[in-house]
C-alpha cells in the first residue's frame, strides 16, 4: 500500500466540493465560449436557482426536514438589496415608505449583498427560533405558511414594494460569471458546513431524532442553525436574481418557483450536495433542450419540433418517473465518489486493533 | 490500555443511582419504588421477563420518559426530567434495542457523532472515533456505511457509539438480542472490559442468561414493575423467587 | 345585529368552503401521508368542464348549459375519474414513498395537469357564467343573503353530514377511518389498501367537484390557477386541525374561514389587505402551542 501524501488526503477530503465546482466552471467556460448571449442568460438563471437549491438543500437535505418556505427569504434578501441600492431619488418617489436613512443611502453592490444576505439571514433566524420545536410535518406546513404570510404582506406593501407593481431600475451588474463566482461561494459554504459538526449533528437527527438526541444533540438548535445559513443563501440568490434582472416583481417569489426548485433538489437527490448540484443541472438542461424543440431543431432531414406547451407536460412526466424509478434522486444521496479506490483508515488505529484482538484472547472466559 | 480510557471521567466514585422510581400511565403502574445503585468500576444486570417494566426503567434514566415519582442521580446531581440530549451530555450513553444507528452514514461518522454531541470538534471527535474502533478491533470498517453491516456488527457499533462519549456510564439495553453463541462469546469479553479501559460503569439489560451470569458483578431483578431481589450471579441463579418468577420459565424458552 | 348575523353567514359560508376543500385533502393526507398539490387541479378542472374545450377567448357552456341535475353529477363523475386516475397512474406506483417524494410527486402531477389545461384552453382567465339564479340575494327580515352563501352551508351540511354516516357506520367507512389513523396497522387487521384508497381518491374528488361548482359560481373566472389560494388555506387547515383527523380537517379548515372573515371585518382598513398574512401568523402559533394539530391522532406519536 502506498503511503497517502498529505496533498492527497487533502483533495480526498475536497473531492466533493471540487469536483461539483469543476463541473460547472466547464460548462460556464463552454457556454462563454459559443458567444451565444441568450444561452449565458439561461446558464446565469440557472446558477442562480442552483444557488437557491444549495440553500434549501442546508436545511433540508441534513435535517431531512421538508422546507416549502425558502423562497420568502429569496424575496426577503432581493428588496432588502434593491433598497439598498436603488437611486435615493428614485426611492424618495417610489417607495416613500421607506425609513429615511434607507431613502438617503445608496450602498455598492457587494456590501449591498452581504447585508441583504444577513437581513434574510435574521428573518429565517426568527422564523426558526419560533417553529423548530415541533414536530417534522408541522416544521414543513409552517413554513410554508410563512411563505404565504410574507407573500401576502409584500404584495400589499405598496409603500416600500410597490405592491403587485415592479420596481425597475435595480443596477444590473449580475452576469454569468458574478452568478458563477457566487455559486461557487454557497457550495463552498454549504460543504464546509456539510462537514463540521454542526451538520454532522443535525444529518444524525436526520437518520434517527431519537439516537441523535441521546447523543447530546439539540435538535432543535442545530435546526436553527441550519435554517438559519439557508436563509443566507438563499437570500443571495435573491439579490442576485433582483440585479440579474433589474426588475422586481413579488409574484416571482411564489409557488411556480418553490416548485421549480424543490423539484430540482428532489430529482438530483436531497441528501447530497452533488445531488442539489446535478438535479439543476439536469433540469435547466431538459428545460433548455425542449425550448429548441419548441423553436423546431433539424436532424439530418426530419425536422422536429414540439406544440407549445408539451415542454412542461414533459418535464413533469420525467420527474415522476424519476420519483418512482429513482426516489433517492439521481445522485441517491452520494457525493461524486473519489475516483482513486476507497479512504484507508490510519495505520495506527489498525495496528491498534491487531493489538486489540490478539490481547483480548487470553481473556476469554474472563 | 488505549488512550480513550485516559480522557475519561477520573472521578472514580460517582454512582448511577435511582431512587424509589415510579412510572404510572392512565393509573398503571409501568414501575413501582424502583431503587439501585451502580458504581463505575463494575458491570451491573437488570432483567425481567417481558412486560416487567425493563424499558420503562430505560426511558427513565435516559430521559425519555419522565417518572411519575422518584429521582435520578447521576453522579450526585439529580437529572430526573432532563431531557435526552442533557443526559447524553452529562456522561450517559446507551445502546438501543433497535440499535438505531445512523444508517446513511458510515461507522466511523457514526462514532463521530456521538463524540461531537459531547462538545468535541470535528478532528478530535475523529480521533477519538478512530481510538474507539481499534479499541474493539473493528477499524478495517471505519469507512462502510452503517446500513451495510451484518446484523450482529452493526450492534458493536452502537456499543462502540456509546462509548465514543466518553461516558460516565454506559447502558446496554439488550445488546445479545439475536446474536449466535459465538458473537455472544466476542461480546461479553467487550463488555467485561469496559469498566477497567475506560472508567465507566455499565448497566447491562439482558435477557440472554449466559451473557447475563457472565459478565455481571451484581444483577438486579424486576417482575412486574417492582424489585424482587439484587444480588451476585450465584445468589441470583440460586434465589428461589426469581427461578420461580424467571429462570425456570420464560428463559429457557428464549435460549432455546 | 343585522350586521353582525351578516358577518355570522360570512364566516359560516367561508368556513364551510375551506372545509370542504380541507377534507379532501385532509382524507389522502391521513392515510397516504400525500400532501395532494393535484387537489386544487380536480377543482380546477371541474370547473373547466364546464365549458367547450377550446383556445377560443370567450368561453361558450358546454356540461354548464345542461339542467342542474344534470350537470352537477356529470361534473362530479368526471373530476372522480380524473382522481382515480391520478391514483392509478401517478401515486400507487409510490405506495409508501417519503413524504418529499410524494409531495414532489403531487407537485409534477399538479404542472402536467395544469398544462394541459393550458394546452387545451390557453392560460388566459375565461369568464364564465354559471348559476346565475345563486347570485342573487335571499332578504330576510333586514338581511340580504347571496343564496350561494346558503348553498355553500347546506353542501358543506350534507357532504360533511354524509361522510360523516359513511364513516361511522359502513363497513368500508370505518376500515378507512383506521387506515388514516395508522395504515399499517390497518393493513394488518385485514383493511385492503388498493380498495380503500381508491374510494379515497373517488371522496376526495367528489368533494373537490362540489367545491369547483360553489366556487365557479361564486366568482365566474375560469383560470389554471384558480383554486391556488384554496388549496394552501385548505392545507395548511389539514394539519391545523390535526393530522390523520379528519373531523379535525375538517374544523380546521371551518376555524381557518371563521378566522379570515372575522380578521377582516376586525382589523383596521390599512391592514385589510394583509388579512391572510394575519391568518397564516395565527396558523404558525396554533403549531407552535400545539404541534400535533388541535385533535391529536395515534398517526404522529413516535415511540422510543
């Protein structure tokens, strides 16, 4: 057996993380290559839902907790940023609800972001703190009606959101790469929390509340942790998609999003990071290969082309084929395995074991 | 001895104790003014046919359940009514009839976690975990996920789980169900070990005499919810009542 | 006090449409553990049905230009078929799935659906004019009641009245009952499982037809999304009441309509439009004091 180079067991430790971000740097390389600039919207679109995803997956995907609710943070983090950012004597005009040192201030994008982030952060805080003492199915119904509460609010909040009307003029400086770098970011986060204690505890909850609880662990706090990061992230991707677009809308964050993206997370495997990564990928591309179809695509002399409209039909059917033929996922809750033979356990503790067996055999009988 | 035993408790003294536990559900009493008492340094029994309260008492000191009457002490301090993940933490681990080991994750996450769950960080908490394994001489399935492994490994997981806590005491709660004669043997030479490698008493619940007789310094015996005696293996197996209320019938049953 | 009979009958008739809609969900719920997001799809297509399947812009009667009694069974038989079907075809191949998978299974149930409805008749909203002799209001001494209103009471009356005897008294009634209670024990004790939840489904859309019908004549627009909102409310009000409880379904979707109507007559006009936030704030605190709903069922205890 040959000796295992600190390096080695290093990349070993980050093959998952490493090999999602190269995946993707591939394709974003590939799609900035073809020029085509309608496609890099669609690739940015999707890094920002893969963003999402990544957030739901925190909280879901360790806690085994369904979350139906994310996408209000989404919303949360996108106006909180756009009030950041917009011009003051746009805000003054348009949003006069506003408290004046938001109106007067106009902060740069990445700080503007950060902030947003944390905002989102502090709502999921509370939302957390309030209902992760109950029960999973009542954990789930309950964020889903904060969902539908926040929704409900934004909508009607004329003054600071200018209700069932869009806010334009949101600076638009978000383009495929800034969504790469970003994605890159949150995956990064959620692996680094994926493997510290935090969620080593609450994927123990996940497998078994009962032994997890008398190990020590808190349930209950190591949800809100979890909540809590996710509402981070996915109040990034809010921002994100609010300077992607330049435009904000409240009816974006409902329930056709909530279902793109929990559809996504679910199909590629909610108990993995890799999974979240995949099951994006796959479905922006089945989204993106239909979209052709419906435009009609040529091959060899049969010209193919799909009504409009069949796409979805489509995409739903192969979801739950997925769901029955594949219920873990594609990726089944594993991460991209390390392609160099299985991890060894330190010399010592094996020898210690040799150890171990040979002292215990006069024993026997004891 | 491995290092495992050094970050142990050095307070030799302390004890598990019950003090007159009760439970009632709906009028019924599950248990009835149970008492005992066991130190760090010995391997304690507690049997009793089915239905005679055994995994009340269990839910009892783990927290699980709160008592209707009596207390809880460990170590001197009085944790009836905390909750599971307190109790963990103030140095009690258990093992589970069910074992109910984390089954998506390997063996050696699963030994991490009950390290992690005391308060330790992720590189200590492997150590540990690692110190643990070859401490039983099952590190060569360090990296197997928990879902994989025969039946009667997968309960040496969840004994080497529990003592990844470095506990004050350890609780077995039924660790032979189902194994053959031969994993049996591997088990109790396991068990008999713990007290002296790493300072923990441990309360061993048991229905398969052989290991029972084999391993125990003291056994305790319930029927019914209440104690019928407490004594050393020989004045157990030679106690008229408790062949009457349980070896002559129920046992012989279950080894057959 | 004529004012306040008024809101009285408001309530009532709101609370007797959210529970409607709740049963049927709440039904599935119990037993498959399925939180049915296609529900609001068997609504939506009873009330399409109503009408000749076109991309046309105005929408012309087609089953809705029919006699009532004639009308209301055709529109029932289809929205059962179309839940059997869905049975059939989408969710007994997951018997026993997780809790996500179903969901997920429900929503991609939900989209195909949804999409052939826009196939078929284009996502733009259609009106359409259906019991128009409801719409008128009933005086009584000083009130003036929409007859809808009391209709939407006396099929809530009857359906919740009759499921009730069904449940109670029939053999099959009372195998389902325990089987949302504790499915496996139920299998156990002889319940046979592809029976009892097709006849849930074929309930569930039974209930969900009757709530298109009030539904369509009370507002007159046809859309795909059209019974959104009530099937959150409706959801949301399943585990209110308390899951695997279908009187609970039911009083928690009743509780959940009393709640609405009284908040907005209560509540000051600059916050009337936030209402339902309101509404679902209350429905995070009922699960926060009591987790397991208002009526607590064997189906959410754990054991040790």
């Amino acid at each position: 057996m040959g000796s295992v180079g600190p390096l080695e067991k290093q990349l070993r430790r980050y093959w998952p993380l490493l090999s999602l971000a190269a995946i993707l740097f591939v394709i974003v390389l590939v799609v900035d290559a073809t020029g085509d600039v309608l496609l890099q919207r669609t690739v940015a679109d999707g890094l920002i839902k893969l963003i999402i995803v990544v957030g739901i997956y925190v909280f879901m995907g360790n806690s085994g907790v369904l979350s139906f609710g994310s996408i209000v943070y989404m919303m949360v983090g996108a106006y909180a940023a756009a009030w950041m950012t917009l011009l003051p004597n746009l805000k003054k005009f348009t949003l006069p609800g506003l408290p004046d040192f938001l109106i007067n201030t106009q902060l740069d994008p990445l700080p503007a972001l950060i902030l947003a982030g944390l905002v989102a952060a502090v709502v999921a805080l509370v939302v957390a703190l309030a209902i992760m003492r109950t029960n999973p199915i009542a954990i789930s119904i309950a964020t889903f009606a904060v969902l539908a509460g926040g929704y409900t609010v934004y909508n009607n909040w004329e003054r600071v959101t200018l209700g069932t009307s869009s806010i334009i003029g949101l600076p638009m400086y978000v383009n495929m790469w800034i969504c790469f770098y970003w994605a890159l970011i949150v995956m990064g986060i959620a692996f680094f929390y994926q493997i510290s204690r935090f969620g080593l505890a609450l994927r123990a909850s996940r497998e078994d509340p009962v032994a997890a609880q008398a190990f020590g662990i808190n349930i209950y706090v190591q949800r809100v942790i979890a909540f809590t990061l996710s509402g981070f992230i996915v109040g990034i991707a809010g921002v994100l998609h609010g300077h992607f677009l330049g435009i904000l809308t409240v009816a974006a964050f409902w329930v056709p999003l909530t279902f793109i993206t929990l559809a996504m997370l679910v199909v590629g495997g909610q108990n993995s990071l890799a999974g979240a990564v995949v099951g994006v990928v796959v479905i922006t591309a089945a989204t993106e290969v239909f979209r052709q179809l419906e435009k009609g695509a040529e091959i060899g002399s049969l010209v193919l082309q799909f009504p409009l409209g069949i796409q979805e039909i489509i995409l739903g059917v192969i979801m739950l084929l997925i769901m029955m033929f594949r219920p873990a996922g594609i990726m089944g809750g594993r991460e991209i395995p390390w392609p160099f033979g299985r991890p060894k356990p330190p010399r010592a503790a094996v020898t210690e074991s040799v150890e171990a067996v040979e002292a215990a055999k006069p024993r026997a009988g004891d | 001895m491995s290092e495992a035993a050094q970050t142990a408790v050095k307070d030799d003294t302390e004890r598990l104790e019950t003090n007159a536990v009760s439970v009632h559900f709906e009028g019924l009493a599950a248990l009835e003014d149970l008492s005992l008492s066991l130190g760090k340094n010995e391997v304690f029994g507690l049997i009793g046919p089915n239905g005679s309260g055994k995994t009340t008492f269990v839910n009892v000191v783990t927290g699980f359940q709160k008592p209707t009457r009596g207390t809880v002490l460990l170590g001197g301090l009085d944790v009836t009514g905390w909750s599971a993940h307190r109790i963990g933490r103030r140095g009690l681990a258990r093992t589970f009839q069910a074992v109910r080991l984390f089954r998506e994750l390997t063996v050696i996450e699963n030994l991490e976690i009950a390290a992690v769950g005391m308060g330790l960080g992720r590189r200590q908490a492997e150590k540990r975990a690692f110190e643990i394994l070859a401490w039983m001489a099952f590190a060569h399935k360090a990296y197997d996920q928990a879902d994989t492994l025969p039946y009667g490994e997968e309960r040496r997981v969840g004994i080497g789980r529990a003592l990844a806590t470095a506990p004050r005491f350890v609780l077995l709660d039924e660790p032979a169900a189902g194994l053959t004669d031969a994993e049996c043997d591997e088990l109790m030479q396991l068990i008999s070990r713990i007290p002296k490698d790493f300072g923990c008493g441990v309360l061993l619940i048991e229905h398969n005499m052989r290991v029972i007789m084999g391993v125990c310094q003291r056994i305790h015996v319930i029927e019914s919810g209440k104690t019928i005696t407490e004594g050393t293996p020989d004045e157990i197996q030679s106690n008229p009542e408790v062949i009457r209320a349980y070896l002559g019938t129920k046992s012989e049953k279950r080894r057959a | 006090m004529t004012f306040f009979f008024q809101i009285v009958i408001d309530a009532v008739s709101l609370g007797s449409l959210y529970a409607l809609t709740a049963l049927g969900i709440g039904l599935l719920f119990g037993i498959l553990r399925l939180i049915n997001f296609a529900h609001g799809n068997f609504i939506t297509i009873g009330a399409y049905a109503l009408i000749v399947p076109s991309t046309a812009v105005v929408a012309t009667p087609f089953i809705g230009a029919w006699a009532w009694f004639l009308m209301i069974p055709a529109i029932i038989a289809i929205v059962i078929v179309v839940a059997l079907g869905t049975e059939r075809i989408a969710f007994r191949p997951l018997r026993g799935a997780n809790m996500s998978s179903l969901l997920i299974a429900s929503f991609a149930v939900s989209y195909v659906l949804d999409h052939v409805i826009i196939l078929i008749f284009t996502g733009r909203p259609k009106a359409v004019n259906v019991g128009a002799e409801l719409a008128r209001h009933i005086s009584f001494l000083d009130l003036r009641v929409p007859a809808i209103q009391l209709v939407t009471i006396a099929a809530a009356i009857i359906l919740l009245g009759g499921l009730a005897l069904f449940l109670k008294r029939t053999s099959y009634g009372i195998q389902m009952r325990a089987a949302a209670e504790d499915f496996d024990t139920a299998r156990l004790l002889g319940v046979r499982a592809n029976t009892v939840i097709a006849l849930a489904f074929a309930i569930s859309g039974l209930l969900a037809a009757v709530v298109s019908l009030i539904f369509i004549t009370q507002t007159g627009i046809l859309s795909f999304r059209m019974s959104l909102n009530l099937v959150i409310v409706a959801f949301i009000s399943t585990v209110i009441g308390g899951i695997g409880s279908l009187v609970g379904a039911a009083a928690g979707g009743f509780l959940v309509g009393v709640a609405s109507v009284v908040l907005q007559t209560v509540l000051p006009d600059d916050y009337k439009l936030t209402r339902d936030a309101f509404v679902f704030g209350f429905v995070v605190l009922v699960l926060i004091f009591r987790p397991d709903g208002l009526i607590v069922t064997r189906a959410v205890r754990e054991r040790v």
